[in-house]
C-alpha cells in the first residue's frame, strides 16, 4: 500500500473516531417537588460543579400549583433572575428557559382543593399558568438566554386533557388521576420538539445540565433522576447524539470539577446495591478547587493540600440509594482533622458519622450508617482541615438486623461516675468529650447498651457577617416543627453552609485545654482556648452536672465565644447517645414524646421516630410540653425534663440509629447572638435526667407535679376558674359546627337546618369562616375584615336570634401589605418578624399568603388586633378563634426594634402572651362573658386563654401499631385546660366511616369538647346516618359525663379483659382522602376523678357489634373497693361487679360512661 494511501486511511480512521466520539453530554439535575426557590439553593452543589456550557431551566410547575410552596409570578421572575444571574457568573456560556407545562385542569381542581382558591372561577388553569409563561420571558429578556415556549408544544400536540391519548398522565393511559406529569411518550414528543431548538444553541463536545423538579427528574418513567430510559434528558442525550445512540453507546457520566492534574473520578469506588460498579465523581467547593490533586498510578487516590485553617469541602456527587442499613467505609490519611458525613435527599438529612484527628498512615474510617424512609439519593461529604489523602470509598447495604449489646465495643476507655440516689451517670474523660458512656438506675439496669456517637456537647456557630449572602429581602416561614432554624430562603444552609460545628468529642483536636474537677459532690468539665476555625483560643464551655434532691442528674452548661467571626447558634447541651435495649430487647422499648398531645414510640433506636428523627421546636405541637420518658416493658424508665418556668426557646433534638441507639439532645438557643465579642452566656434552666418506675403515665405524673404550679396554672383548675376567669356558659357548650357564610345561606343551608334539628337538645356553637372581605376567604388577607358584608350582618343577626354564640377567626400573626392598617402604620417594616439573616418572614404560598408578612406581637400589633377584636365584639362575635396564637416558640428574636434578645430567650413568648391577654381584656370591656381560644395545644398559654383547638392533633404521625397516640397533654393537664374540636376528613368518612368513629370515640376519651362538626359530613357522604349517629352518642356522653370530661383529672387508663381484637382503622391526614393504616383495641378505656372525688370509667367499642368484657381497677390506681358503681352512659346498660371487676356487655359503636362515688359514712 502506497504511502500516500495509508495517510488517507490513517485520516479517515481518526475522523471516524472522533466524529463517533464527539458528544453532547447531558447530566438530569431535576429533584421532585423543587421550586425555583429550592433550584436556586443547590445551583453551586448540582449544576456549577459540573461546569455546563449550557443549562436549560425547566421550572415553575411547584411554584404556581404546589399549595405548600406557591409565590407569585413577580416572585418566580425574581427568582428565576437570581438563577440566571447565578448560572452566568458562574461561567455557564448559555442559559435556556422553558415556561412552565401547562396542567389538566379538570384533573388539578378535583385532587387538589387548594387550586380552586388559588385559581377561582372563571379564570382557566391555562390563564393562570401563562402569568408564569411570561415571567419566564421577561426574565429571558432581561438576561438574553434562550426561551422555548412550552404551551406552544402542548397546543399542537392535542393541549392538557383528561383523555386516553393526552401527553399527561391520566386515569385511562397511567391508572393515575395526576394531570401534571408526562407519560413515556409525552417526554418523548417533548424531547423531539426542544431538540433541534436546543442544537442551535450549543456547539459540539459541550456539556448540558438539565435543571428542574419532578417533570425533568421523569417520576414515573423508566430511568428517573437519569438520563438514560424515558426521561426527557435521556430522550435529548439521544436526539443531540444519534451516532452514539445508534450504536447503543449509554451517555457519558458528568465530569465535575477538575483540580490539579485530573478529574476528581474516585476510581468507581461506590458499589450499588447489586454490587456493580458506580462510578461517583468527587467534587469540591469551588474555592477549594486549586488545593486538590488527583494522585495517579494503580493506586490513585485524592490529595487535598489546605493552606488555611478553614476546612475544604469534598463531596461525591449524589447517587442512589434505597432506605435501609448501610455499612460505609473511607481509606484516609494526612495531617490535618477530617470530619466525615453523610446526606440524603428528599427530605434533606445530614450525619456527621466520624471527626478526629488524622494519621500519616492509611487508616480506615467505617460505621453504619441508615437511609431514612423516603430517601432516594445520598452524599458522603469530607470537611478537611489542613492535608489529606482519601482513596476507596465503599457504601454497601446490610440485613435489616439490629446489633446486640454484646457486639457493641466500648468507645470511650476511661470514664467517670457520678452516683445519686436513683441513678448513675459514667462519662469519658474531658479530652473525648465526657460523652455519657453509661445510665444505670438502682437495679443496675443499664440504658445505654449502643454505641455513644457523641460528646457532651455540640455547638453550631454561624458567621457574624451575613451582607455577603445572597438572600432575598423576604423568605416564606417554615412551620414544620423539625425545620432547621438556620433556614433562609432557600432552604436549609446544608453542608455548603459556613457554619461550623464542634463536637466536644474532637475538642482537643482544636486545641482545647481539657480539665474535669469534683466540687461539691458535682462534676465540673471545662474546655478552654477551642480554636474555631482559623482563630485560635476563641471558645470556653463549662458543663456542669449535679446530683437532685429527687435522685437525678441535673445538666446545666454556659460558653464564652470571643470569636470576631462566628456567632454560637445552636449550644447542644446535654447530648446524650447509644440509649436502648433496656432489658436487652429493643421491641421492649418505649419512647413517650409530647408531639402533640403525645406519641408513642416503641422501638425508638430501629431507625426511624416519626417518620424520621426531628428537630422539633418547643411548641407550634412540635413539642408541646418540656419532657419526654424513654422505658422498657420492663418497668425501668429514664425520664428527661426540662424546667424552665420562662419558657425560652430551644429546640429538642431526637434520632435514632441501629447503631447508635436513641439519642436525646437539649437544643438551647442563646439570646445574644447578635452581640458584639466576647458573646457569653449560661443556660437558664435547669436539664435533669432521673430514672423512674412504670410508663409514660408516670413520666407525664412526673412532669404534672412540676408543671401545676409554673405561671400557666395559676389561675388555677376549671372548677375555680369557672365564673371567675372563664365564663360559665363557654364551659357548658356541648359542640361547635364548622360552617361559613355563604353555606349557612345557600350552600349547605339544607344540611344546617336538619343539624340544628336533630341535635336541637345540645348547646351549639358556631364557628363561622369565610366571614368579612369578600366572603371568599377565610385565613388571608388579615386583619381587616370590616365593614361587614352584606351577607355577614345577615348570617351573625340570624344566628343571635337563634341564641348560637359565634366564634370569628383572627389569624394572629399574618400582616397583609395590601390592607389599610399596613400601610397606615408608622414603622410597619421594623415591627414584621425576621429571621438571622434579616429577611422579613412571610407566610409563603401564593396570593394573599405571599403578601402576608409576620408581625412581632409587640405594641404596634397589639394596638391593631385589639382595635379589630373590639370591631368583633361590637359586630356579636362571642368568641375569637386566634390562629397560630400558640406558635411563639417557633419564632426567634431578630426583630431589634421589638426585642433586645437576638436570637432565643423568651421575649417572643412573652410578647405573645400580652398579646393575647390584651385581646382577651379589651372583649370582655364590651362583652364580660368574651372568650378566646388558639391553636394547636401547647402549655405555656393556658392562663392566657379559655380553651385550646385540638384540631391538627389527629392528623399528627402515626404508624400501625408502633407509632401510637397517648393522651399526655390530658394527663398532665385536663383539668387545668379546656381542649376542643376534632378534625376528620374525607379519609375518615369513606367506607363504615371507621376513621371518624376511631377519632370522635379517642377525643372522648381524652376530655376533648367535641367540636368542628361539618354539617354535609352529616348528609353527603357514603354512610351520612351512621356520622350523625356517632355524633349524637357522642354529644350524649360527653353532657352526661362533663364533670369528668371537663373538670375531671384523668387517670391511669384502665385495663380491658376479654376476647378483644385488634383493629387497623384508615385514619385520616386533614381532610385528604389519604390515611394512616392504624391499629388499635377494639374496646379502647380511659378514667378521670372529678372534683368530687368520683371515678368515671369511660368505654368506647369500635366495633359494629356487641362484645363482653370486663374492666380490672387497681385499688392503688382507683380506690375502687371503697365505692359503689352505676352507669351514667347509656342508661340502660346494665354490668356485674365481682370484688374489683366490672363486667358487661358493651353495646356497639358506642361510649359507656361508669361512675363509682364513694360510699357514704
């Protein structure tokens, strides 16, 4: 072959080579359930990293039709401005919108009620979605980016339709009414229409990232998250590269951010669960990007060379995962401090797993690890300070199987005793963070029988200077209980944050001086000179642990930050870990925690509490009391109080881990993390740990003991305050119905009338919404709703002339900008709530709710909510239902015009409190017999208050028959504190109505007023008579038995005997129709003393038939020997007593009513 003729050949082998390998890469960067809001946080983490040429941004869908994260257009645009804005300097050469899908919208108003108030008739879905559309457009405009207009797409490909041949997932194509997402071939045709417009705008050998929600994460399509399957990233990869995708070549993984001499590929370390491969890119902050190098050779691993002392961030890109228990392992070295954790994502997690000091040898950090419910992908992240070497990473899945105490080995080599006389505590020494290695009571039962994972204590620090965070000026609040306080608007500050954590454990690592003193019979511990970050001797904390008069372990502990940088956040004190497996068997564990008005917990360290571990925060329900009881079947219990008559706030910490056990942790916010340098404080309040015999109804008599006598007991129990302090008549009210303007005059005027006759021998009362304004809303806008309409003077005449008290809503804590009080009053902006970062806090959502910012209850907004409440009075309101008036706790102090706290402390709380006095006082000026009541159950209001609504109690956590509702608040409390109202919904109504039965007979049971009756749940639904049945025994036994029910202190509940199955009862969440799966005894018992000293045993049989039992009562529990029994409910019950047991026949579907009174001399 001539010379000549091998060059060709040579030339057009390479040209086919690298025509065939020349690609346009792709990378899915969508996450389910994302708002622009949420993209905009994980930009730097998700899409930067990647360094894309181009990123195309598929958003909108959450942000206009998510009820739980709505804004506006003008907000989207906004947002959608901040990504672009962000994506270009970040060196993205070309930005690509797409407008928001359009919806099905006959699907969309009837699975989701929300749409219809955010969409009212006669406006279109389509209509609304195109407000989005042009936001999209502006916002392209603005930036010169690129704009596909999907609607364009929908419009020649048949629009969105609830039909068999429609783009959307239907009923007839998917078996599915969801009207939002693509089917295969919707994304297919999509990717077809986008393809050739996105070709003009990319050249060859590019890379493009993907960025959305679940629309271009592709739920339920083959390959979702990815881009190989029916994903439209996938179907783009294919259109974009057809030489490739003929030859079934799969795309090329993401390359992430070079460093050094190579792409940081962690030599295909992760293994999946079927033991292939994955290939798990690792990528860093990217102002750490020059301190890495990639070390080749056969045993490649990756150097970091920090020339700070501030940590580099290493992280692996996200890959799959699925819950359950993982074993992870990582081969490390150098000279620095390595702190090693793991997230997960969706909802976001994060674990610290290992923090110490590292050797110039290979060492290999591992552990175990579990992936919560729910989770679908995780991270392992490194925080390297000073230089490292990390090489072979492993994350492989185990047996569900619990360890044994005898496999866990003991961490912590010395340790130190403190005895009292019900406990003794073992710590380890100073230097590894006097961690609690060892809880015994006096039989010597030992509770802590895992594997202690932490120090004593814990600090977050934040940085002081916040002006370099781009953050908008206003952020939605978060009023999920376990939301992390750190949160600005865009989420959780995650493992990109700058905060720093220092874990007692690693202290000395840092620097510390560590010494441990005995003084007094208590132990001091004291670590001084802590480095935080790159400032050396900048922390001092003292811990403090002293021996009570009761026999437990009191926990008190105080820091001096003089860090110029770092502000202490969160000082997590005491942190107590590897609790469970009491008597060796953790399906004999209990944890009772007051979420709510309380939960059950059994088997607390198997991984998961409710639905998850919590941050929970010290009201809004989240944790309404301030102790929680962790016991075995056993007897033997630990229970954790925290007595602060102030109630500041803080927050309660509770994981659990297989390998770790359970852990409890006293989250205590400082009030002066604002403060210029020294920042000192102390915890206020006493923490103690004491062991106790029994349950959670002794823990909870524990807390009662304490709790009776704080602030908010001192008006004292229902019976004296009765007259003197809560009117007479509010007491007496049988039920309150749930009903609104318009239905009480068209609506459902028909289903009030037969109300109000069927139950005509009951006092009613009226909670009237969607009352003021336009009659078209209930909660927003506030708080001015006068004058009255038309229809409102119409309705409160027609009621007071019936003689049905009203109650009227006031939302106490949302200030809409559009109203007259808000734009009238001097200073508005420097009485709104922010948070840490200075935003003003709003309420989110869209429309009015966006507009809705937070006042601080100080003078400002007592003076314009008192003004509206005389407006009540005057308009007939007997009662004002003050929402979210018990969710103080929840909010900290960063309003320096209001506070001088910054941060915890309990001046919100306070302010609260005269808030709602103040209302309470100004009624009764015009109406002496005015009552108030909020929402949802908390303790620290009770004197502020006449009653409290328990509606969102039910829909609280549960979970078969291992997360289980328990009445601690009515323990502790009934007879200090009316609790009304119980919410059921669509899910409870189905069927036999088994939910609402369930819900009404356990509220009954617990003392709870009935309240919230719907009146079409009465005549509208599948078994109307049955609801109305249930509700007429209800109201029967709860008249005939209020002396107990209002008045009574409630007892051990009693033990039922007999042939008693067990029932899985659909319990409804809210008024979806979607329900937990709960199990319970079909006879379900409870007992209260009533003023008078008599026992009432209450019954309730779920079942639809009769069944006998008998009812065992405790002379220690009841005293019952010394009284004589008769039935209060239902008259013609008949029952045997044999010494001390009841026995009868319980009538079905029905309460039974008991009273024994003492015989007389």
């Amino acid at each position: 072959m001539s010379c000549m003729r091998k060059i060709l050949l040579l030339s057009v082998i390479l040209l086919l080579f690298f025509t065939i390998n020349a690609e346009i890469t792709v990378s899915n960067a969508g996450i389910p359930g994302n708002s622009s809001r949420e993209a905009l946080a994980r930009l730097s983490r998700d899409v930067l990293s990647e360094q894309p040429y181009a990123v195309i941004v598929l958003l909108g869908t959450n942000d206009a039709l998510n009820p739980n994260k709505m804004v506006s257009p003008e907000e989207f645009e906004k947002n959608l401005l901040a990504i672009g804005r962000t994506l270009q300097q970040g060196g993205v050469k070309k930005v690509i919108f797409i407008t928001p899908f359009p919806a099905v919208e006959s699907i969309l108003r009837k699975r989701s009620p929300k749409i219809n108030l955010a969409v009212p008739l006669p406006m279109t879905l389509d209509e609304y979605l195109r407000k989005y559309g042009k936001a999209v457009f502006s916002a392209a405009k603005t930036l010169d980016a690129g704009v596909i207009d999907s609607f364009e797409f929908f419009a020649a490909n048949g629009g969105a339709k609830d039909e068999k041949n429609s783009l959307f997932r239907t009923c007839s194509n998917s078996k599915a009414d969801d009207g939002v997402h693509l089917n295969a071939t919707g994304y297919a045709k999509f990717a077809t229409f986008i393809a050739p417009e996105i070709r003009k705008m990319v050249p060859e050998n590019c890379h493009i990232v993907c960025l959305g929600d679940s629309i271009t994460f592709g739920v339920h399509v083959k390959g979702a998250g990815s881009v190989e399957g029916e994903t439209y990233p996938a179907q783009l990869w294919r259109l974009l590269n057809p030489e490739l995708a003929s030859c079934s070549r799969k795309p090329t993984p993401a390359k992430k951010l070079t460093a050094g001499n190579g792409n940081l590929i962690a030599n295909n370390s992760f293994e999946k669960l079927d033991s292939s491969r994955f290939p798990a890119a690792w990528k860093f902050h990217r102002k750490d990007k020059d301190r890495a190098t990639v070390i080749g050779g056969n045993g490649k691993f990756i150097r970091v060379c920090r020339d700070s002392k501030t940590p580099a961030l290493i992280r692996t890109e996200l890959f799959r995962v699925t819950p359950g228990r993982y074993h992870w392992s990582l081969r490390i070295r150098g000279t620095g401090i390595a702190s090693v954790s793991w997230s997960f994502y969706h909802p976001v997690r994060h674990k610290e797993v290992k923090s110490g000091k590292l050797s110039q040898h290979w060492q290999t950090y591992s552990g175990e690890i579990i992936v919560p419910e729910k989770v679908t992908q995780a991270s392992l992240s490194l925080r390297i300070y000073g230089n490292a070497d990390i090489k072979e990473a492993t994350l492989i899945k185990k047996e569900e199987v619990l360890p044994t105490a005898a496999e866990n080995k003991e961490v912590f080599q010395r340790y130190t005793e403190l005895k009292s006389s019900g406990v003794s505590f073992g710590f380890s020494s100073p230097e590894s963070g006097a961690a609690v290695t060892g809880i015994r009571n006096r039989k010597g039962r030992q509770f802590i029988n895992f594997q202690p994972d932490r120090g004593i204590w814990s600090i977050r620090l934040k940085q002081k200077n916040t002006a370099d965070k781009e953050v908008p000026p206003v952020t939605a609040i978060a009023c999920d209980p376990e939301m992390d306080d750190s949160a600005d608007s865009i989420g959780r500050d995650g493992e990109n944050s700058n905060d720093l954590i220092i874990d007692s454990s690693i202290v000395k690592t840092l620097g510390a001086d560590c010494v441990m003193e005995r003084r007094n019979g208590n132990l001091l511990f004291h670590w001084k000179n802590i480095s935080v970050g790159n400032e050396k001797k900048a922390l001092d904390v003292t811990v403090c642990v002293s021996v009570t008069a009761d026999g437990g372990m009191k926990f008190s502990g105080s820091f001096v930050n003089r860090s110029k940088k770092y502000t202490v956040f969160y000082f997590n004190c005491p942190q107590i870990s590897g609790l469970g497996k009491i008597n060796g068997n953790g399906n004999d564990d209990f944890l009772a925690t007051p979420h709510y008005l309380g939960r059950l917990i059994r088997n607390p360290a198997s991984g998961k509490l409710l639905n998850g571990s919590r941050l929970f925060r010290s009201n809004n329900s989240g944790h309404s009391m301030h102790f929680d009881a962790l016991y075995s079947k056993s007897g033997d219990g630990l229970f954790f109080g925290v007595w602060d008559p102030d109630q500041n706030s803080k927050r309660w910490d509770l994981n659990s881990s297989a390998v770790n056990g359970f852990s409890w942790v006293c989250v205590n916010l400082p009030d002066n993390m604002k403060s210029k340098s020294p920042q000192k404080w102390e915890i206020p309040y006493p923490i103690e740990v004491r062991s106790f015999s029994g349950d959670w109804y002794d823990a909870a008599q524990i807390y009662r003991n304490w709790a009776i006598k704080q602030e908010w007991c001192s008006k004292g129990t229902l019976v004296s305050r009765r007259n003197n302090d809560i009117p007479a008549w509010f007491l007496d009210m049988t039920s309150w119905l749930h009903v609104s303007v318009d239905n009480l005059l068209q609506g459902q005027r028909e289903d009030c009338e037969k109300y109000f006759s069927y139950f005509h021998d009951h006092r009613i009362g009226i909670w009237l919404t969607h009352w003021g304004l336009d009659n078209k809303r209930y909660d927003f806008p506030n708080p001015d709703r006068f004058p009255l309409t038309e229809k409102d003077k119409k309705v409160l005449e027609m009621l007071q002339r019936s003689g049905y008290p009203v109650s009227g809503y006031i939302q106490l804590t949302a200030w809409t900008r559009s109203m007259p009080s808000f734009k009238t009053s001097r200073e508005v902006e420097k009485n709104l709530l922010c948070n840490f970062y200075g935003q003003i806090l709003s309420w989110g959502g869209a429309g009015f709710r966006s507009e809705s910012m937070l006042a601080y209850p100080g003078e400002l907004w007592q003076k314009v909510l008192t003004g509206f409440t005389k407006c009540m009075v005057h308009s007939g309101f007997s009662v004002a239902y003050l929402d979210s008036g018990n969710h103080g706790g929840a909010h900290l102090n960063f309003t320096p015009y209001c506070s001088k706290a910054s941060g915890g402390g309990s001046d919100y709380v306070d302010n609260n409190r005269r808030l709602l006095c103040r209302i309470r006082e100004e009624g009764r000026k015009i109406n002496p017999d005015f009552c108030t009541t909020t929402e949802s159950f908390w303790e620290g209001n009770l004197h502020c208050l006449d009653a409290v609504l328990c509606v969102n109690s039910p829909s609280a956590y549960l979970e078969g028959d291992r997360v289980t509702a328990i009445p601690l608040a009515p323990v502790v409390y009934n007879d200090y504190a009316l609790l009304f109202a119980t919410h059921y919904g669509r899910g409870d109504l189905t069927g036999q109505a088994m939910g609402l039965i369930s819900k009404t007979a356990q509220a009954l049971l617990w003392g709870i007023m009935p309240g919230w009756e719907l009146p079409h749940a009465m005549y509208r639904f599948s078994d109307p008579e049955r609801v109305r049945r249930t509700s007429k025994k209800r109201m029967e036994a709860f008249d005939a038995g209020r002396k107990f029910f209002v008045y009574g202190k409630m007892l051990r509940p009693p033990e039922v005997m007999g042939d008693i199955p067990e029932l899985a009862i659909p319990w409804g969440i809210g008024w979806r129709e979607s329900f937990y799966t709960v199990k319970s005894p079909s006879v379900i018992s409870s007992a209260f003393q009533a003023p008078d000293g008599n026992l009432g045993i209450i019954l309730y049989n779920l079942e639809d038939n009769t069944r006998r039992i008998s009812i065992k009562l405790d002379d220690r529990e009841y005293q019952a020997s010394d009284k004589n029994f008769t039935v209060v409910y239902p008259a013609e019950l008949e029952f045997e007593k044999r010494e001390n047991v009841l026995s009868l026949i319980i009538p079905a579907q029905c309460p039974v009513i008991i009273e024994g009174r003492r015989e007389s001399i």
